[in-house]
C-alpha cells in the first residue's frame, strides 16, 4: 500500500504542474481564440482550472502530503506545441485557427483525462475516497471540457466546409480572355 500511495502522490504531483502550466497558458489561448464562443470556453477552462489547482492542494492535505508540484514535461510540450499553433495560425482564416487551436486544446484535456483517471483508480484502490472523488470531480470538468470542445469544432467545421465548396470565379479579366 505505501508503494501505491506514493505512486498517487507522485501523479498528483506531475498533475499539480500540469495545472499550473495551463493556468499560465490558458489567457494566451483566450486571446488567440477569434470565435466568441471559444473565447468564453477557453476563459470557462481558466476559471476551473485554478479550482483543479486548489482541488489537487486539498487531496494532498488529506493524505497529509505537501502540495509539491514535480515536473510535468508533458504538458510542457503540449503547451509547447499550443503556442507553435497559435503562431503559425495568426495569419490564417478565423475558421482554420480556431479548428486549431480547438485541437491544441483536446491534446492537452486527453492528456488529463488520462492522469487524472490513473490517480482516481489508485486513490479508490488504496481506500482514499475522499481524494478519489475529488479527483473524480476534476476528471469530469476535463471530460467535459472535451467534449464541448469537439461540440463547438462541429459547426465551427461545418462552415470551413461551406466555404470550400464555395464555387470561385475567374477574375473578370481572365473570363474575357476566355470569351474573345
């Protein structure tokens, strides 16, 4: 059981990290956002992170742990590469950014659905329900985060399309060489 705990411990401390990096990262994804919705989603996301960061602090107070965060290279890269995405996309249509952006954004919830799914089984395994619902709650803000992130891609989707299949015409000029 030891062995278990400090495995918990240690997610929970990768996860702390994690966090606290998109507490950092989230207001430049607000500001990259062109759609309002997804401003007001990445600004949501803001908003209950900081509680996943205040959640995380009270379950490491159950386990009479100290709130340490270790390191977390892999959302490192995910913001990381979020940031490239922004970049790269500031001079592109606002339908294409924010799929963009949009995507970002799922890389990092899947990579915390995952971490938190690992530390609610091992909390619940070693017999801490407490921490395991609190965990709980942060993987269901995450699950949902997801999912209204893939419901707004949906129409955001739907007029890139539109737009593509938009016939184009000749520049006149062109149509009158055609035509002579």
């Amino acid at each position: 059981m030891a062995q278990l705990k400090e495995l918990l411990v240690d997610n929970m401390q990768d996860l702390l990290h994690a966090e606290m990096q998109l507490v950092k990262a989230l207001p430049e994804m607000v500001e990259a956002a062109r759609h309002p919705k997804l401003k007001e989603l990445f600004t949501k996301h803001l908003q209950q992170t900081e509680g996943h960061v205040e959640r995380l602090k009270t379950a490491f107070e159950i386990l009479g742990e100290k709130a340490q965060a270790k390191p977390c290279k892999g959302m490192q890269g995910l913001i990381e590469e979020g940031s490239e995405t922004i970049e790269e996309n500031e001079d592109k249509e606002d339908l294409a950014s924010d799929l963009a952006l949009i995507a970002a954004a799922q890389k990092v919830e899947h990579y915390e659905i995952s971490g938190y799914g690992t530390a609610r089984c091992v909390a619940r395994q070693i017999g801490e329900r407490e921490v395991a619902n609190l965990l709980s709650h942060t993987l269901g803000d995450e699950e949902s985060s997801d999912f209204l992130l893939s419901e707004l891609g949906k129409p955001i989707l739907q007029d890139a399309s539109l737009l593509d299949e938009q016939p184009t015409r000749a520049p006149a000029s062109k149509a009158k060489a055609r035509r002579a």
